[in-house]
C-alpha cells in the first residue's frame, strides 16, 4: 500500500466548529495529526505557544515567507496566518496523515500547488446558526464577529473549490462523515497502486 500519510484540508467559517471536529477526529485516529500554524494574532484565554498557535510578531512572520519555510501563508481578518511546511512533509512521509485546518484563501494556494490533496468544506446549517455559536464563544467582540460573518459569506461563495462539503448539524454527525471520507480516499487507485503491485509481483 502507498505508505504516504494524505494531506487533508479542512475549511470552514469562524463557528462552523472546525476546532471540534479536529479535536475528535483526532481522539479516534492515532494515524492523524493537526498541523500547528504560525500566526500573528495574540493568544485566546488557554491557548498554548505550539500547542494550538506558534505566536510570532508580523516581522517575524514575514521572515518565514521570505525564507520559504510556510506551505502557504494568507492574511485573515487583519492578521498573518500560514502553514511550517517541514513539519507536514516530514508527517506525510512517515505515513500520519495531516490535517490543515485552514482558511480558504491559504486552502485554494495549496489546492493549486499540489494535486494529493484531499479538501473538505465545513459549513454549519446556516449563517443564523453561525452567528449563534460566535456569541456562545464569547471570545470576540461585536465588530470581530461581524467581521467573521462578512468573511464566511465569501468562505461559502467558495466552498465549489472543495471535493466534499460537510454540513455540521452535530459534531459527532460530521466527525463520522469525514471518518467516511477519509476511508474512501484512503482506497483510491492512486493510494492503492503499490499495494496492487506487490499482490501481481508476489503472485
Ligand atoms: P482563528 O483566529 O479563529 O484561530 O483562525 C481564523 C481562521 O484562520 C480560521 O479559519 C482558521 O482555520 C484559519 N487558519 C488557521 N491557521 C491557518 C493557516 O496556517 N493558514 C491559513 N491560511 N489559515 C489558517
């Protein structure tokens, strides 16, 4: 079987529940890590330097797109954020499969650079919903949450770029939808041909 990890990217607007998903899909598969993006906005309450962000300040994030070192980088309700690609090459060669949790500018330059991807738009049920759960989250402000909803309008107007779109009714719902992706795409011919080679050769 090809042993290379798959490249996953997960988009999705502010509050679709993108950050839940990842948690649980990773609590499920031990053959799947998240990427751990570089970016200038400032830490929420409880989020940890290389756990969930490495925080950097503008210069020095315009450092790394100088010296090559981001996959992709794209600048988000005023603020840098961008993908270390060492990291993620390292992963897919080892066979772990890493998931991009991305916004869809950043996405769609990974999309045109690379063709092993697999990408998967999140959307909640509606933009109604979507506003709901930014205020349950209680981490923005008024002005930052009418932002993130003018962005995730324009998110959807872009979600045709994608190869599956998973609405998010319910986390576990959508956790087991991508579950099903990911067993799918594993399958493909593509990722299968090695495999099928040594079952002729060992005939
Ligand atoms: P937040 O500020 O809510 O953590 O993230 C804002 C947006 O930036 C989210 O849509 C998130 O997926 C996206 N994002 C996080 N890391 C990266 C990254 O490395 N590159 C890009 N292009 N977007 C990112």
């Amino acid at each position: 079987m090809n042993n290379r990890g798959m490249l996953i990217i997960l988009s999705g607007p502010s509050g679709s529940g993108k950050g839940t998903i990842v948690r649980q899909l990773l609590e499920q598969r031990d053959d799947t890590v998240l990427s751990v993006s570089v970016t200038t906005r400032a830490p929420r309450t409880g989020e940890r330097e290389g756990v969930h962000y490495y925080f950097k300040t503008k210069q020095e994030f315009e450092r790394l797109i100088e010296n090559g070192e981001l996959l992709e980088y794209a600048e988000y309700n005023g603020d840098y954020y961008g993908t270390p690609v060492k990291p993620v090459e390292k992963c897919v060669r080892e066979g772990k499969n890493v998931i991009l949790e991305i916004e869809v500018q950043g996405a769609e330059k990974v999309m045109d650079k690379r063709e092993d991807i697999v990408s998967i738009f999140i959307t909640a049920p509606s933009l109604t919903e979507l506003e709901r759960r930014l205020r349950r989250r209680g981490s923005e402000t008024d002005a930052s949450i009418e932002q993130r909803l003018k962005i995730a309008r324009w998110e959807l107007t872009r979600a045709f770029r994608y190869d599956y779109v998973v609405m998010n009714d319910k986390v576990h719902s959508a956790v087991e939808r991508i579950q099903a992706i990911i067993s799918a795409e594993s399958m493909r011919f593509a990722r299968m041909e090695d495999f099928i080679l040594e079952v002729i050769n060992n005939a």
